[in-house]
C-alpha cells in the first residue's frame, strides 16, 4: 500500500512538472493578458464615442485566440512565443490610433470648406468630404485618408482659381479705366458720329429693315407653297406619301402660311404709313 501511495505521488508530480507554466512563461503571458485587456477598454471608449467598431472588435477576437492557443501550448511545456500575438496587437493598436486621427481630419476638414470664400463653388469639395465621411464609417480608415487629401487639394485648387480669375478682373478693369482715360475724346466723337449718323439715316434704316422683313417672309411663304406642291405630286401622282401623312403636312402648312401672311399684313402696313408720311414731307417741301 505504501509503494502504491509513493508511485502515485511520483506520478502526480511528474504531471505537474509536464503541464505547469514556468515563472518566466507566466510573466509574459501576464503581460499579455494586461495588453488584452487593455485594447478591449480603448475598444469600449471609442464605441462610447460613437465610433464603428465592427473591425476592432474581429481584430481582437483573433488576437484573443492567438494568445489562448499560445497559453495552451506553454501550460502543455510545448514550445511556442507571443511573437505574432504582439505582431497583430500592434496592428490593432495603430489601427485605432488611426481611426482617431482620421476623425480629428473629417472635423478640420469640414471647419475648412465651411471657412473657403463663399464665392467659391465647394460643391466638389463637399462630394470628396461626404465620401471619406462614408468610408470613416466603413472603418476603411486608409481611403478616408486619400480622400480627405483630395479634397485639400481641390480646395487649393478652387481658391487658386479664384484669385487668377480676381487677378484678371482687375488687371481687365484697370485696362478699361486707362483706355478710357486716354481715349475719351476719341471715345466721344465716335458715339456723337454714330448718333449723328442714326438721326439722318434713320429712317432709311427702319425702311431697310421693314422691306428686309417683307422680303424673308415672302420667301418663306413660297418655300412653303413648293411644300405643299411636293407633297400634292407625291400623294396625287406618284402615290409615294399616305392620305395620313399627307393631310398632316398639308394642314401643318397652310397654318405656318396662315401665320406668316398675318405678320406679313403687319410689315406691309407699316410700310404704307411710313411711305405716306415720307409722300406728305416730299409734298410739303415742294
């Protein structure tokens, strides 16, 4: 019974001595266990915050059984590190340093667009922002980032624009105020010629341009007459158009004739008072 008792205390021991972690192994796992623990609270703090934590959290469920795989080999005194667990903590870590600094960008950025010249159109800007907004929130932290510097870069882009195209006004506007400031007698005496000229050829020129009138809507109606001739021969002779469409075309004619010789009446009326008053002057001067 006591051999028995003995053996069994011999194999209990050497149980424990294979499946128990070593001080050091400990140590270092308790670090670890701390740096877990540690990421879960910044991940519950920026959750808090108003952050999607989606990737933070899966990130962190596999860190958390890099670390458990790696405690069950050292607790079996199989051989095994920490060193992809410190690999993918590290990851996780920059990952939300990033997502903050990302959020601290989209809040500069808006307070720029809404600081840009009001004269200038953001519209562009604005789309660019909406987007790395949007993937802020997809957690795609690196294609917010790349968006974000687009938009600065439209930004500059837009008020470089802006102050060439001020830049020209300017130089356009004192342009004017030299020419006229060293022309304006010339200047003068063109618009009095003009005007000189308009009073005694005015009337010509309103005659001019009331035969001119005449004239177009003339020929227009007789453009319109060979239409409506085609159209006859193409359904009467040659049979080439419908009744349909012969009807349409023919009633869509005579209504623009009907119109035109209604505004025609209206110019050969002007005439007729304009040459009677120009019989009156010539009866009156002889």
């Amino acid at each position: 019974m006591k051999k028995i008792f003995c053996t069994l205390m011999i194999l209990l021991l050497l149980i424990t001595c294979v499946f128990s972690i070593s001080p050091e192994a400990k140590e270092e796992f308790d670090l670890a266990q701390k740096k877990l623990s540690q990421i879960n609270q910044d991940i519950r703090q920026i959750r808090e915050e108003g952050f999607a934590t989606v990737r933070f959290i899966d990130e962190f469920v596999l860190v958390r059984e890099i670390y458990s795989s790696a405690y069950l080999l050292a607790d079996a005194n199989k051989p095994t590190d920490l060193k992809l667990f410190y690999e993918r903590i590290e990851n996780l870590e920059k990952l939300l340093i990033n997502a903050k600094e990302v959020r601290d960008e989209l809040i500069a950025l808006k307070k720029a667009i809404s600081e840009v010249d009001p004269n200038i159109d953001t519209n562009q800007v604005q789309v660019l922002y909406n987007e790395a907004e949007q993937e802020f929130n997809d957690q795609r932290y690196e294609f917010s980032m790349k968006k974000i510097d687009a938009a600065y870069e439209k930004i500059v882009e837009l008020q470089g624009i802006e102050a060439k195209a001020s830049a020209a006004y300017e130089a356009a506007q004192k342009n004017i105020v030299f020419f006229f400031e060293n022309n304006w007698k010339t200047m003068l005496t063109i618009i009095l010629i003009i005007i000189i000229v308009y009073l005694i050829f005015r009337k010509k020129i309103h005659l001019y341009y009331i035969n001119n009138k005449i004239e177009s809507i003339e020929f227009e109606i007789n453009v319109l007459k060979n239409e409506i001739k085609k159209s006859q021969e193409n359904y009467f002779i040659s049979g080439s158009m419908t009744e349909e469409e012969y009807t349409i075309k023919a009633k869509m004619y005579a209504e623009k004739i009907r119109d035109l010789r209604g505004t025609l009446a209206l110019y050969q009326e002007k005439k007729e008072k304009f040459d009677k008053k120009r019989h009156v002057l010539f009866n009156k001067n002889n």
